[in-house]
C-alpha cells in the first residue's frame, strides 16, 4: 500500500511538470508576436532583419533629413555611424524634431524602415535608455549637466 502511494505522488509530479513545460511552451509561443527588439541604425546597417521582423529603431532626427508631404514624413535616423530612413504615414508627436531622440515600432522593407509608431523624447534633458546607449556605444551623446 506504502509503494502505491509513493508511485502515485511521483506520477502527479511528473504529470505536473509536463503541464508547466507545456504552459511556458504556449506562453511564449502566444507573446512571440508582441516582442520587439530595440536595434540602433549601426545594429541595422551591419545585420538587416528580415522584411516581416517587427522591431525598434532609435537615434537622433537627422538634421535637414525631415520631409512632409500630408501626413507621410520622411527622415532619417541616425546615431553618429550608421543613418536608416524612415518612412511614417500618421500624425507626428508635437515633440518630434530635427536633432531630437526618437524611437520608432515597424518593419525595414527594402532598405527603408516603415514605421507604425513614433515615440518621442518628452522633454529636452530626457532620452530613452536604449537610445542613450546606442549613442554612447557610437561616442556621439554627450548628457546635459545642471
């Protein structure tokens, strides 16, 4: 009766850690879409991702890069090594600007990255971390003192 017992406890566990391997597999398999890799245009100009890759580019507006034809605008992203253009159909953020840091979601077809989202810095001290990083892996930010 005792080994009965026992074997059963060792079944439920294993029973119960195939059930956890399967949630973790299902989990990741559901959230792969909604992970997006932050990449620099240095990352992308080495490597380019696939044209169905969802990610993230950040950098700073080049200056006199920014084109708008309605509500299509036109730049360039760069970060001191390597520049991306970008396309972007929508309404810009009021804080989006030439020499300014940026990070935009969506996809680089045929050597253009089309963005679907643009986030823009929120004030003049603040850049986003992945941004800020890139640039200084390039030597290019300098941070503001007070």
């Amino acid at each position: 009766m005792a080994g009965l017992k026992k074997k059963r406890r060792i079944q439920l566990i294993v029973v119960g850690f195939v059930l956890l391997a399967l949630a973790a597999v299902l989990i990741g398999y559901a959230a792969k879409d909604g992970i997006e890799f932050f990449r620099s245009p240095s990352q992308v100009a080495e490597t380019p991702p696939s044209p169905n890759e969802t990610f993230r580019i950040g950098g700073l507006v080049a200056e006199g890069s920014l084109v708008k034809s309605g509500e299509t605008a036109r730049f360039t992203v760069t970060d001191g090594g390597a520049s991306v253009p970008v396309s972007f159909t929508g309404i810009l953020p009021d804080l989006f600007g030439e020499g300014q840091g940026m990070i935009a979601t969506g996809k680089l077809v045929d050597g253009t990255f089309q963005a679907t989202e643009i986030l823009a810095k929120h004030d003049e001290d603040y850049l986003p971390k992945e941004v800020a990083d890139a640039l200084k892996e390039q030597g290019v930010y300098q941070p503001t003192s007070e």
